[in-house]
C-alpha cells in the first residue's frame, strides 16, 4: 500500500518447542524478506530472493520442521549459494 503501513512476516506461530533445535523451515521468513523488498522499492532484489527460495526447495526431503534433511542453518546457506 503506497503510503500505508505494511508488514510481512511468516505465518505459522513461534513453535516454541523447537527453541534451539536448528529444525524449522526458514523459508517461510526468508519468503516474508522477499515481499518487503519487492514492495520497497527493491523489487529485482527480492525476485532474486524468491527465485533462490524455488532453487532451494526442491533439495529439500520435506517442508516440515525436522523432516527437511537439512538444520535451519542449512537451509538458510541454501538460499544463499542460490542467490
């Protein structure tokens, strides 16, 4: 919204039981920093996000936390290399 107020975040919940485990999908984040820089005024930035995120989720056993084959950690490096 041009002059509005926006806010992007994952939907989901804070899934506290898996605080400090290093097994939630970040992609869903990484998704949400994708929308705020397209709609910021950084849109090829944030095309380059979304298009890592597409690179990056075939790789992944599942979307589900503890059940990607890869940490956290991992995932996010995946984005990353595919920027």
């Amino acid at each position: 919204d041009e002059g509005g107020t926006s806010m992007y975040e994952p939907i989901g919940g804070s899934a506290p039981k898996y605080t400090g485990q290093d097994v939630i999908n970040p992609l869903a984040a990484i998704g949400a920093l994708a929308m705020l820089l397209q709609n910021s005024g950084y849109k090829k930035a944030g095309d380059r996000v979304e298009e890592a995120i597409k690179k990056t989720t075939p790789k992944l056993k599942s979307l589900s936390a503890g059940k990607m084959g890869y940490s956290t950690t991992e995932v996010g490096n995946l984005v990353v290399d595919n920027l």
